[in-house]
C-alpha cells in the first residue's frame, strides 16, 4: 500500500536472496555491527539465511536488539529519524511481522513450501508495510493469514507487486479468521476469493475505484460472506443503472421485504422460511426477508462490484455501509444512522465497535506516508525502553486521526504512572484532533479521565463543558450527526459518576416515565443539571446540538417546578444572546424551546412572550 521514494529500487530476486543462504548452515551468522552501519542488503541476506535455516527466534531477538540499541539512547523524542532509513524501515517492518505471528507460527508457514514467499515479503518494504500497517489482524500470534498469502505468492506470480499485490495482503488479512458463507455456514476459500477477484477485473466489471484501493479498505471487498457464484450472479442480475459506486448499495432494493413467505411462514421462524435452502443471494431475491437479508444483499451486491462494504448493527435492525465514493461512505437500509450503527458480528472494525470508527479510518488513511510513520512509531513502543512514552506520543503526532495511537499513549502513559500534567494535556491533544468524530473522541477520553483531577461535580462540569466546545466546533457535515449521541454518551457517563445509583439512575432520569426513576437528593439534582446546562451553553452555535440535547435530557430538565423553572432562566439567557447574531436559526430554535417549556410550567405569560419573539423572528429575517 505505501512505497517510500527514498527506498532503493529492490534489486534482489527471491532467487539471489535465498542463495545467499544456500549452503547448509549449521547456525545463522547475524552481524554484530549497529543499525545505523548496515544496509538494506544486509538485512535481506539475513532474513533469507535465518528463514533457510529455521532460525525465527534467533532472528528475532537479533533484529529486536538492534532496535533496543538505536532507540534507547538518551533523549530520543521521534524514532522516526531511524525508521525513515531503508534499514531501519527494513528491520522494524521484519520484527514486527515475526511479532504479531510468532516465531513458531512464521516457522511452520516457511516449511510448508514458504521459504521463497518469506525470503521475498521480508525482502519488500512495501508488502510488510501493506500487511501491517493495514490491519490489526483480526487475531495475532497465527499464521493463518501468512500461509494464505504464501499460498497466494505460489499460484500467482502476478500477487507480487502493484494491485494483486495488495489484494492478496488484504485477502491474507481479511481470512485471518476463516470467513463464513452466509448461504451454508462453510468457509470461503480465500483462494477462490482471489481468483474471482482476477477474474471480474479482467471482464472490466468492476467499479473504477478498485484499481487505486489500498488493503485496508480491500479487506472488506474480499470478505464477503457470499459465495463467489453469487457474487458473479448479482452483477448480472441487477439493474444497470444501480452498477456505478454511488449506487450500488441501491441493489439491495431487490430483496423484497416480506415477514412470510409465499406459504405464510414467519421469518422468524429461520431456516423455515427459506425452505430449509441455502440462503444465497438468489434466493433472498426470489423470497424476499427482512432487514437483515435486505442489509446482507447489499453489501454482497457492492463487494461484487469491487466496493468495499460490510452490514452494521443497529437497535432491533440491521444497516449496512458502503464506500459511495473513493473517499466517503454511506449508509444503506438505515433507520438510526452511523450514530447508532455499530460491528456486526463476523466483521472487524477497527479501533472500536462502533461505525464511526470508518469514518475515522478513512479519514486517517487519506495521508497514507502519515499513517505509516504514525504506525511505525507505535510498532518501535515495545522496543523503546526508557523512550517508550516519548514514541506513543509520537505516533499520535504522526497522525493525529491514528485511534490506534491514542489507545496505545494511554496505555503506556498508565505503565509509565504518568503525572496528572501529561493526562491534561493528553485531552487538550485529543479534543484538538478529533472535533469531526465525536463517538471515537468520547471513546478515547474515557480511559484518560481516571488520571484527570475530577473529584467533584464542578470539575466534571468543566470537563464536560471543554468536551462540548470541542465537538460544538467540529464540521457537522463530517460529524454525521454523530455529535449528539457523543455527548449524550458523554453526559450520562460523567452524571453516572455523580449520583449514588450510577448508570441505572441516570437512565431512569431519561426515561419519559417519571415513575422509574430513582429519587435524588437536592444536590444530586442540582449537579446533573450542572452538567447538562453547561454542555447546552457550550453549544450555543450548533442549535442542532442544542435541540437534540435539551430533548434528551427535558424529563430532568422539567421533573419538578423547580427544575422547570431553571430551565425556562437557562433557556431564556441563551435565547436573549443568540437573537442578536445575524444567524437567527439558532434564536428560533430556544424560542420554540422557551414556548414548550413555559406551556409545561403553566406559566402563560412567557410562553405567549416568547412565541411574538418568534413570530418576529420569522417575519423579520
């Protein structure tokens, strides 16, 4: 996937590399020069003796060596001063690879007629840099992945270089855990996945944008859960007009949703309803289903096509994603949004469960040399000793939008009992570099707000109002309305921690039915609706925001004549600041607000006050 110009051209063969170690070995002879003196050659020449000679462990304990020594001198801040060399882009890329599989693993592909494949992928950057930084693997210390693309390299000399290159990593990867046939449960032969693959490109059926994709977003055309005769089936049985990126989602139209079939048997009745056959797309098609075959056909139908797609869940509903154009996705089928979107068992997003999670990828994934430095600083992190904490962090600067990154600083600035200086300044980073993702911004600050100082209910209502303005100040359109459920998320969970009953408290307080919810003290009432007016100030500029807010929380908000008459103070102070912006949506909107609450609290002279406010708001633009 990612090619550093600055590498030489590999002027190795497979051939040459592996006579290097040709004659029988009775013990690898691994360099004792550093790092810094050995060239990419070297290091090649190397890897092909010690992969001859079944030397894994040995191997990797050298190349781990060499790492230690060049990145635990004093005063290291970035590693990528190293890692930016041929070689030592070279022998972290080798390390890590023998890393997430294991030794013995990487050993047991080789003697299954993987010599030559391993020679040539521990030879090749750019391939080890397409396997690695492309993942994570669905699941580490297996050779599963390795032995399908060895498999791969043997049957097709062409998987070497450029797109089939990349589609054998992204199949290797993808397959890592065996894909299962939606239509008869068996596994699908990620062999036969290539070959369809090599096939359709060169019947010109694809859709342009497969050519250019890079692996990550491959792994999800590759493991469709269809059949490779389905997938061939649906292209030639859909509408022409649905055959272009922006609409190939639409074939899930040809799923009719019916709850019985043509003998009046439930859907929920399982394989019943399709008669005891296997479900394939065909079938669907003739019979019809519900959401979940409706979701399921159309994410076949785009990965048919080339597009990289996958089913999402959904409360009581399943949705499905695809790549509409070759730098935006989409939502199919939908009913909650990517808000309420999250993994589909059987499919690996990466980072996190929820959707967003591939807006944030792809958004990541848009300066791939800024990945890749961002990826291969977190790779050196094992490697960096007493440097460790100053690597982290430079992979979060690498590539702000790296979730992974994140994930692993606060890790290791737990290890390293990092000061309460380092967690603040963390967040000031995080709410910096996420404003357009909300949901993976409160996912990433919740492991850092056990080492913030936020003892009390004043310290988490600034918390959560520097949160607010954060997102507040994101582009809604790249938010996909995402911001609302982040900080409805955001304040149940800091409101939890205030309130004796914790979570089931907090959604008793939310319920629309009074009589659920637990009693509260005065100062427990008191702080949530802290936080709850702290977050809506903060978002006086998106009314978006504002509304969706204030009606998630209004049955706290309005649960007494107190709170009631708090709110309708709260709600008036935004309206008087915001009728005097040139923008009027947001003025309107409290209006509306002020109108409700007041009609509530029976309190008719505020309530005709604010409804002539917005009369004249309305007629006087």
């Amino acid at each position: 996937m990612v090619s550093d110009s600055r590498l030489p051209a590999l002027v190795l063969t497979v051939a040459s590399l592996l006579s290097l170690a040709a004659a029988p070995l009775r013990a690898v002879d691994f360099p004792t020069a550093p790092l810094s003196d050995l060239s990419p050659d070297t290091l090649r020449s190397t890897a092909a003796a010690a992969i001859k000679e079944g030397a894994w462990s040995p191997w990797s304990d050298w190349l781990a060596s060499l790492l230690r020594t060049a990145f635990s001198k004093p005063d290291i801040k970035d590693p990528a001063p190293i890692t930016s060399t041929p070689a030592g882009s070279l022998a972290l890329a080798q390390w890590r690879l023998i890393a997430v599989t294991g030794p013995d693993h990487c050993k047991a592909v080789a003697d299954k007629d993987g010599t030559a494949f391993l020679a040539w992928l521990t030879a090749n950057n750019e391939a080890l840099h397409a396997y690695l930084a492309s993942g994570p693997l669905d699941r580490e210390i297996t050779s599963r992945g390795l032995a399908i693309w060895r498999d791969l390299f043997n049957a097709h000399p062409d998987s070497r270089d450029g797109l089939w290159m990349r589609v054998a990593a992204a199949t290797a990867l993808a397959h890592t855990s065996p894909v299962k046939s939606l239509a008869d449960g068996g596994d699908i032969d990620p062999l036969k996945r290539f070959q369809y693959f090599r096939d359709a490109h060169a019947s010109h059926i694809l859709a342009p944008s497969f050519d250019k994709a890079a692996v990550w977003e491959l792994r999800y055309v590759v493991n469709s859960w269809a059949r490779d005769e389905e997938l061939a089936w649906v292209l030639n049985a859909m509408d022409p007009k649905n055959k272009s990126q922006a609409r190939i989602g639409d074939a899930c139209g040809m799923v009719p949703y019916r709850l019985e079939n043509s003998k009046g048997v439930s859907v929920q009745n399982g394989p019943e309803y399709y008669e005891h056959q296997p479900v394939t797309l065909k079938l669907m098609h003739e019979v019809g289903g519900v959401c979940g075959a409706i979701s399921k056909f159309g994410t076949a139908a785009a990965q048919a096509f080339g597009v990289p797609a996958m089913p999402v869940g959904q409360p009581g509903h399943c949705a499905f994603l695809w790549k509409d154009t070759p730098t935006s996705w989409r939502t199919g089928n939908d009913i909650e949004g990517w808000q309420g979107s999250s993994e589909h068992g059987g499919i690996h997003i990466p980072w996190g469960q929820r959707a967003a999670y591939i807006l944030l990828a792809e958004a990541a994934h848009q300066n791939p040399a800024a990945f890749l430095r961002s990826e291969q600083a977190a790779w050196s992190v094992p490697l960096a000793g007493p440097n460790a904490l100053n690597f982290a962090s430079a992979a979060t600067a690498a590539q702000p939008l790296n979730a992974g990154a994140w994930q692993l600083l606060t890790r290791t600035a737990t290890d390293s009992s990092a000061p309460l200086a380092f967690y603040q300044n963390l967040t000031r980073q995080l709410l910096a570099a996420l404003p357009n993702h909300p949901l993976p911004l409160i996912d990433l600050l919740q492991p850092v707000e056990s080492h913030l100082d936020l003892k009390d209910a004043p310290a988490r209502t600034r918390f959560v109002a520097a949160v607010a303005t954060a997102i507040a100040k994101g582009n809604p359109a790249a938010q996909h309305n995402t911001a609302p459920r982040a900080l409805d998320d955001l304040l149940s969970r800091h409101a939890a921690a205030l309130l004796k009953a914790g979570p089931q408290a907090v959604a008793a307080l939310k319920s629309p039915d009074a009589s659920t919810a637990t009693p509260l003290s005065d100062p427990e009432r008191a702080a949530v609706l802290s936080l709850v007016e702290a977050s809506l100030s903060a978002t006086s500029a998106r009314p978006d925001l504002q509304d969706a807010l204030s009606g998630q929380w209004l049955n706290l908000m309005s649960s007494n004549p107190a709170s009631l008459a708090r709110a309708i103070q709260f709600f008036g102070s935004l309206f008087e600041t915001a009728r005097t912006n040139s923008d009027r949506k947001p003025a309107i909107a409290l209006a509306r607000r002020l109108i409700l609450l007041a009609e509530q609290a029976n309190d008719l002279p505020s309530a005709e006050k604010y409804s002539a406010a917005c009369r004249s708001l309305l007629t006087n633009p």
